[in-house]
C-alpha cells in the first residue's frame, strides 16, 4: 500500500499509466482506491496519472492540531510531487476541492505547474456558496451522512440524470462514500473550502488554464468560475450549457474526455 509522509502526516497516494505527469483531484472524495473508473477515460494509458486520499479520507491519516486550510492541503499536494520527483505537472481539479488546490499550486509553485484545468471552482466566497457549504456541513452533523448524501446529489446533477440513476447516487456505494462515518473529515474539508480566497492572486498564475463554466452547476455556476478564467493572465473559458456540478452521463463524460484530450495535446 503506497503510502508516504508527507507535510507531517501518512498521505495515501497512486500513480497510474506512464507518461507525462497529471495531478488528478477531485472534490470531497478520492479518485483512489475503486474509483479509478472517475478519471476521465483513458487517461491512465497516455499519462502518468498521480492521485491520493485527502487529510482524513481513506488511508490517509490528519492533525487536527493543524488548522485545515486549501494551503495545508496544496502543501501535501506539492509535497508528494517533491517526494516523487516531478516537475512541469498538468494539474486537473475537478469540482470543488482539487480545482482550488490546484490554483493554489501553480501560484505558489509555479515549477510545478505545466498546465491547469479548473471546473466547479471558485476563487473567493460569496454568501451563497458559503451558507451552501455549511448547509452541507450541519445536513451532515445533524441529520447524518444520508441526509447530507441526498442533499449534495440533487444539487450536483441535473434532474434528467438524477431520475434516471439516483439509486445508484445514493446509498452505502453512492456519491462522497467516502465520508460516510467520517463527519470530523468532512467538516474540516469545509474549513478549508470556506476560507479559501485565491483571486487576489490569481494574476500570479502563468500556466496555460483552461476553465469549464458549467451553465446548469447550482453550487459553483458560472457566477464563481467566470472570476477565475478573467483573473488568471490569458486563462481560457469555455461554456457548457447542458453541464451541473458534476460531469455525468456516457455523453458528457465522452465529450469532457475529447476537450481534456485536445487541451493536453495542444501543450505538447
């Protein structure tokens, strides 16, 4: 079982494929473990594919002596691609959580940063986004995981997916399993979340970036990512109409593949 001390804790950690490196991260999960089949289809057979369980999640341990912050968690990040040796990585961070570790990234390590792609992001709180956070976090404490399972569901995807596959979203195998009996994790993932403000250094920023803006997204709409794509110097934005919170659906998924693929060759 790979796992490395890194920053001062036990970080789980995953390389996959061969190739140029990526920095994988999603939200308030891991893409570890059985969750291979998140990445975006065939990635593992172009690239080498680095991804790992956040501070508190699966196999990796926390201090919770140590304020949670999206600069702890970027520094954990930042640590483990020191610790393997890499430079001049592409940094993914899909919905939420990873797409503003990896802002944080290429801001402060800037070697480390060959290219970012940002969806479901944001950059500063709003109050909306903030109450939303923290409706999941007290959903969670005081109702429990279900309820907060639920909540963050019909939030993420569109009503047409969610009719069609909301047995297999919810339930002991469904979305954010991860923090299931795990609400200490969960609320500190919110901390850093809640606090994070990146766009005042965002024009820090000198990789290529890409910047999915998705229409239909009811937590981080085209309201928190439009800031990113205008802050980050030539950062490129592109609209989906038809797209929530989350890639989902064997078309939306096939197309996001195609625009990752495209992007990535484009920096060859």
């Amino acid at each position: 079982m790979p796992i490395a001390r890194i920053n001062n804790h036990e970080m789980y950690y995953e390389v996959l494929g061969e190739g140029d490196p990526i920095l994988c991260m999603g939200g308030w999960g891991t893409f570890c473990h059985k969750n291979h089949h998140h990445l975006a289809r065939g990635l593992t057979d172009r690239y080498k594919v680095i991804i790992f369980d956040y501070r508190g999640i699966c196999d990796s341990t926390d201090d919770h002596a140590l304020d949670s912050t999206m600069e702890l968690h970027a520094n954990d990040a930042i640590g483990l691609l020191d610790y393997l040796g890499l430079s001049n990585v592409h940094l993914v961070g899909l919905v939420g959580m990873g797409a503003c570790v990896c802002q944080e990234i290429a801001i402060r390590r800037p070697d480390l940063a060959r290219s970012m792609i940002n969806t479901g992001a944001w950059c500063e709180m709003d109050p909306f986004l903030y109450d939303q956070l923290e409706m999941f976090r007290w959903l969670h404490r005081d109702a429990g995981f279900y309820a907060f399972q639920k909540a963050v569901t019909l939030l993420s995807f569109t009503p047409e997916y969610y009719n069609h596959n909301h047995e297999k979203l919810l339930g002991i195998n469904g979305g954010w399993k991860e923090l299931n009996g795990r609400f200490a994790a969960h609320s500190r993932l919110i901390d850093a979340c809640v606090n994070f403000e990146s766009r005042s250094r965002l024009d820090k920023i000198k990789c290529p970036t890409l910047v999915l803006h998705a229409a239909l997204d009811q937590v981080t709409s085209p309201r928190t990512t439009l800031p990113i794509e205008i802050s980050i110097p030539g950062a490129i934005g592109e609209k989906w109409d038809d797209l929530a919170h989350v890639v989902a659906g064997k078309e939306q998924k096939i197309r996001f593949c195609n625009r990752l693929f495209k992007w990535l060759d484009t920096l060859q």
